[in-house]
C-alpha cells in the first residue's frame, strides 16, 4: 500500500483516504506516461516550443532553469527529493549541493545536449524509476484534498470533498484524479489563473453537479468547461487555442475508462 505513507513528502498536513496497490499504481504511471510522452523514453526529457523550461519524466515535470520563475508550480525537484529519500541512485546531473536548478538555459541548448551523456543517463534514470514517479503522482492527489478545502470557499468545501471522494470510489476515477492533477495542478495558487479564475483541481470538483449515476463522466464535462474557460480567458499572445482540442481529448477520455 503506498499512499498512507509517500503524500508526507509533499508537506501536507492530512491526506485524502485512497489506497492503491502496487499495480494499479503502475498502471496509472503508465498510462500518465503515455499521455505526455506518447509512452516514450525519449519523450522523458523534452522541452516544448514556446515555453521558458523543459518538462521531464512521465508527468513531464516542470524544472525551471536558474534565477527564473514562472507562473506554473515547479514540481522536478521535488520529485528528485522524494525519488532520493527512497534510496534510487541519483544521475551526475541531479547530483550536488545545494538547491538543483535546470542546467540549461534555453530551449536551443536543451536541444543541442540531447545526445551528450548527462542527457542519455537523465533519461535512463527517469525511464527506470517510472514505479517511484507514479508513486510521486498519487503522492501529490494525497495531499491536494487539504489544500482544496483550505482555498475553496466556505460555501464550496463541503461539494469539493464530496465531489473528490465521488470520483475517487472507482479505479477510472482514481486514474482520472491523478492525470488532473498533474496535468493542471490543483487550482490552489492564484499565479496560476486568468482573469481570477482557475484550471485546476478545484475548479473542476467546484464546477461538477452533484447529482448523476456517472460521477467519472460529469468530471470529464466539469473539465472540458473548465479548460475552455481558461483558453477564453488566456492572454491572446499565449495562442492557447493550438492546445485545446488535445487537452479536451484528454480529459474526454476519462469518461471512456
């Protein structure tokens, strides 16, 4: 059983109560790598056109490069710590002291390392802890139900951990939870919105209905209105429209099991 344990290294104060073994763990790890990477080892490492930071492992885990920050929460780090405290052998390039920051410093230097042997051996080592990264994923849904409930309103809590739990019951929903997650983060950080509003976690469980047999297809609806709330909303100059129709692929999918 891994979740009573590994949300701890999030920092949360209390967990959401889901329980997954090993293997329904690996298989949503997997299924998360073939979402962002197309299943492969070379799409481990990427570093996607127009963005200021390369996306890494199977949730292409934001890193970003030294004395730059963004609006997106940087999540590679943290799961190099939590990889680290469970005693896999960290690449020469995640080695050192001190806080690790992105070696490279542009998209055309990324590119231009990806046949050097620090890149070959990053990629190795995300394609050999694909077990722990998944574990890393379930980890972090652990620990967004408190962080839900603390930033929702009042008025909302009770709906988001109803909603939450709903969807959590079976093991397409747990999946479902899980990719979201990782792939709009958990709607708590108020960098992370457009004109106020947010596309995360929270915003999708505060948008579902309450009431239907199909609590997996009415969070796959919740999220398509909310993801094309956010390209309505989006800066013209991001072109998010370009996204879209993969991001409602994706979570359309979840509805389909």
């Amino acid at each position: 059983m891994l979740c009573a344990l590994v949300w701890l290294a999030l920092g949360g104060a209390s967990a959401a109560d889901i329980t997954l073994s090993p293997a329904e763990a690996r298989r949503i790890g997997n299924k998360v790598w073939q979402n962002e990477c197309n299943g492969s080892i070379a799409g481990l490492t990427s570093w996607n056109e127009g963005e200021d930071f390369p996306s890494l492992g199977i949730g292409h885990f934001i890193w970003y490069p030294k004395g730059r920050r963004g609006p997106f929460q940087e999540s590679f780090p943290k799961l190099v710590s939590f990889i680290s405290a469970r005693g896999a052998k960290l690449p020469r390039i995640l080695l050192g002291d001190g806080e690790q920051h992105c070696p490279w410093n542009s998209r055309t230097e990324f590119l231009r390392a990806q046949l050097t042997p620090e890149m070959k051996e990053l990629r190795q080592f995300l394609a050999d802890t694909v077990d722990l990264q998944a574990e890393f994923l379930i980890a972090r849904l652990q620990a967004a139900l408190p962080k839900m409930l603390t930033e929702a309103a009042p008025s909302e809590r009770e709906i988001v951990e109803q909603n939450f739990h709903r969807v959590a019951s079976g093991a397409t929903g747990r999946y479902a939870l899980v990719d979201y997650v990782n792939f709009k983060g958990e709607g708590v950080l108020h960098t992370e919105r457009y004109k106020d509003e947010g596309w995360g976690l929270l915003q999708v469980l505060s948008e579902m209905r309450a009431t239907g047999p199909d609590p997996v297809k009415e969070f796959s609806r919740a999220a398509s209105a909310v993801l094309r709330r956010r390209v309505a909303n989006s800066p013209a100059e991001r072109h998010e429209a370009k996204w879209l129709p993969g991001w409602l692929n994706r979570v359309n999918s979840y509805s389909r099991g």
